[in-house]
C-alpha cells in the first residue's frame, strides 16, 4: 500500500535535528580538544599509564600486590593489572612525559574516526540519516569524555566497530571480522556486546556459516591468553578478575538507567525498529540481520553492566555503534504519514534532550577541569610536602600525576579486600609510614563518619580511610577534590 508523503513539518524537524547536532558535535570537540591537556588524569588512565611506565622501564608488570612492587623505595606499589595491558604495550613505547597526550589523540581519532567512517562508507539511500546518527553520538559529552581518553575504550570500540561494519556488508562474520571482534575484547574486555548478536543473527536468523569468524576469534584469543600465560606466570587471569570483577547491585542498574537512559533509549529504539522491520527478511538482507542482532545483544549487555559496582557512562558506546553501523546499512521503513510524524518529532525532542546536555556538561566540564588542575599543581605546597614524599590519592591518575607511579590502586583492592581475599594490613603500613606527606581525593572524603559508608561507591575501605583521618586534615578544595596535609601531632612523629 503506498503510504502518504510527509508533510512539509518534518522539513523543519530534520533542520531542527540537524542544527542540534552540529552544535553539540562542535562544542563537545572543542571541550575534547581543550581537555587534551587541561583535564586531570582519571583513574582508569593512571592505572595504564602506569603500567606503560613499568613496560617502558624493563619492569615486571604481574606483581603479588600483597607484596608489592619493590622498585620504587621504601613504599612499594600494590595494584592488580586492570585490563589485559595491549593497550599499556602501546603506549609504553611514547615518552613518558607525552605519553597521556598521544594516548588521548588516538582515542579521539579512534572514536571520532569510527563514526565518520560509517558515515562516510554508508549505503547511498542512508547517507543521511547516518552522518546525523553518527554525529548525534559524537556530540555526547558522557562518551566523549572516554572516546578522547587515554583509556582503551575508544580503540577496542574502533576495531569492534570495524569488525561490525565487515560483517553487516558481507552478510556474514568472516576470518578477519571475527579476529577483530576478538582484538577488541582484549583490548578492553567488557566491549563484548556487539560479537555475539552478530555470530548468532548470522548463524541462527540468517543461516549463514559463522565458523570463520569463530576460528578468526579464536586463534587471536588462544594467541595472547597463551602469551599472556608466559610472561605472567599465569597470574593474568587472577589479575583481571580482581581489577574488574565487582559485584553486581541491583540499585546501581535501577540508578544509572534512571539518570542516563533519557538521552539514549528513543534513539536505540529507532536503529533497533529499523534493522527489525528488514531482519526477517534474512535472505534478503542478512546484513540488516546482523546490524539488529548486534544491537540487540549489545543494548542487553550494556544494560546489564550498569549494576556492576564501577560502571560508567562508557558502556553506553557499544550499543551507540551498533544504532549508527544499522542506520548507515539499513534503509528507513516506509511508514504512514502520522508515523513519519511520531517518528520525526520524537528524535527531533531526543537530538534537542541530549544536546542541551552535552553542551551544558562542556562547558562545565571546562570550568570544573581548569580547577582541578590548579588544584593539583599547588597540592605540594598547600600540604608542605617535599618532593621527595609521596601523595596517596583514591584515583591512581592523582598519584600518577603527583608522584609518578602508584602507592597503590584503592578500588580494586578495597573490593577485593571487603570480599576477604586481599589483607589491608600492608597497606594500612604503607599509609602511616613517614614517606605518605599527602592525600588528595576525588570521591572519598576522608572525614566522613562510619554512617556514611557506602562500599558500592567509596574506594577507600573504612580501615583505611580511618587510618588516613588519623593522620591527615583538609587544607585546600577545588570543584570538590580536597587536598590533606598532615595534621601537627602525626607530622612530629
């Protein structure tokens, strides 16, 4: 049945969605360009950097953090190997002192480059809902922030991303796409959503043969889990379920979805309604096929990562490729005239929702930034500190800027010890030895009472937050971070 044109309304609409995401394309890319240098190292950040530098010295990287890495005085590092360190090798081999600059270029020519490649290698007849689509994604501050990091993020995304792209215009997932699909999960290892809905929709709903792909997948995974096992003397694994492995909490799903979902799920809804209306047809289009079946699984294991204690606005970036990779690959359903209306309006209302956001946490983010790093800068000399003593920080991108190198990583051990498997002892004699002349944190106040413990957030245990409250008191705040210097009677010890 031929369906109506649209009114001449949705013109207006699609400018309406057009000019809101060019605007917040072009200030979320300034904020990202400004912050190449001026935002202060976030957790995940220090944590690689300073597994670069362990690389980049002949050091060993898999160390006991009960024991500690003894190359660095009389306070020896703790920490456990966050992700399987690829992207740690990369970086290893740039200067230490620009390390974290080049880091956060190639994960913005990474992220960026990706959504203007599936743009630009569009089907004709897509073109233009795909550069709006991908640039609606690159104009979110909450995934900028991680695309123009120096976490590995936006590089495991790239070669998960590409490995779609491959797989949606074949028809299938071959030897290479599957090799990426893997590199990627090694790279950083929760990018795993967009896999298995492409394996299973080619295999399963289109009947196309997978097994390349799978012998692709797997000879990358045996290849460096074998490598991994040698030069870790199998403590990799131990390593990575320690770094990465928190609980799951029902409240922090139920509390993420709540204050993120809004800026994502119509248009999920959109590329997942539109890769949907052309999947049976797996005949037809096996392609539209895999684009759905990827965005399927990936929205899922998004979803589903939100209740682990540590998840962050970045896992909202796999399932935003998969919509883009679907609307550059799939053409747009023919619809009514009031559906092309719902349709129109309701991602006009979503393009404006997100944008306002996006610019408003710019800008902000600008400001916020600019104070933390002034903050930092004069940490030393507000806590009276020697260059020589050492700045205990909740966020390892503190310390690494600081001190250069970690005391220890609180997150993953704090979890690990509230769950009984690591002791706090050693740590808690590192905290009150006289090297420690510094706290700066991020999150954890060190004066909260006990009543204000909550161990789904903070990342020092009570023990330890209760034996740097001992010694230390608040001395300078910035944009909420909060500088500690020794208190009289601990620094006369």
């Amino acid at each position: 049945m031929r369906t109506s044109p649209p009114p001449r309304s949705l013109s207006l609409d699609r400018f309406v969605a057009a000019s809101g995401v060019a605007v917040a394309l072009s200030v979320t890319l300034y904020g990202v360009w400004v912050h190449l240098r001026l935002r202060p190292l976030d957790g995940v950040e220090g944590d690689l950097l300073f597994e670069a530098s362990r690389i980049r010295s002949g050091l060993s990287l898999y160390t006991d953090p009960v024991v500690g890495a003894a190359d660095y005085g009389p306070v020896p590092a703790r920490y456990y190997v966050l992700y399987p360190p690829l992207w740690a090798l990369l970086l290893s081999s740039f200067p230490s002192a620009s390390a974290f600059v080049v880091a956060r270029a190639l994960s913005a020519l990474a992220w960026w480059g990706l959504l203007g490649y599936v743009a630009a290698t569009a089907r004709a007849t897509c073109r233009g809902p795909a550069v709006i689509a991908a640039g609606f994604v690159g104009g979110i501050y909450s995934l900028a922030e991680f695309g123009g990091s120096a976490r590995p993020d936006a590089m495991a995304l790239l070669l998960a991303g590409l490995a779609l792209v491959r797989s949606v215009r074949k028809g299938e997932v071959d030897v290479v796409a599957g090799a990426l699909f893997a590199l990627a999960a090694w790279t950083k290892p929760n990018v795993i959503g967009l896999a298995p809905g492409a394996f299973l929709a080619c295999s399963v709903v289109a009947r196309r043969p997978a097994i390349r792909g799978a012998i692709g997948a797997g000879v990358v995974s045996v290849g460096i889990a074998a490598t991994l096992y040698v030069v870790s003397d199998g403590a990799w694994l131990a390593h990575l379920r320690a770094a990465t492995g928190q609980p799951l909490h029902a409240r922090l799903l139920v509390g993420h979805l709540a204050s993120r979902a809004q800026f994502f799920w119509t248009f999920f809804g959109f590329a997942g309604f539109c890769a949907w209306r052309r999947a049976p047809r797996a005949i037809g289009d096996p392609g539209a096929t895999i684009a759905w079946g990827a965005l399927v699984t990936s929205t899922l294991w998004c979803t589903l990562s939100f209740a682990k204690i540590g998840s962050a606005a970045n896992y909202w970036m796999e399932p935003c490729v998969a919509s883009v990779v679907a609307l550059a690959h799939v053409p747009l359903p023919d619809l009514s005239r009031r559906g092309r209306l719902v349709v129109s309006l309701g991602l006009a209302l979503q393009v404006l929702w997100t944008g306002v956001g996006s610019v408003r946490a710019t800008i902000e983010a600008l400001a916020v930034n600019a104070a933390r790093s002034a903050l930092l800068e004069r940490a030393r000399s507000v806590c009276k500190a020697g260059p020589d003593a050492l700045v205990v920080a909740d966020e390892p991108g503190i310390e690494m800027t600081l001190d250069g190198r970690l005391v220890a990583h609180p997150f993953p051990l704090t979890h690990v010890a509230l769950a009984g498997k690591y002791p706090l002892g050693p740590w808690l004699r590192d905290l009150r030895g006289p090297s420690v002349g510094c706290v700066v944190t991020a999150h954890d106040r060190i004066e909260r009472p006990l009543t204000d413990v909550d161990v789904d957030y903070d990342y020092f245990a009570p023990p330890v937050r209760e034996a740097l409250f001992d010694r230390f008191s608040p001395v300078a705040e910035a944009a909420g971070w909060e500088v500690y210097a020794l208190r009289p009677r601990a620094s006369k010890r």
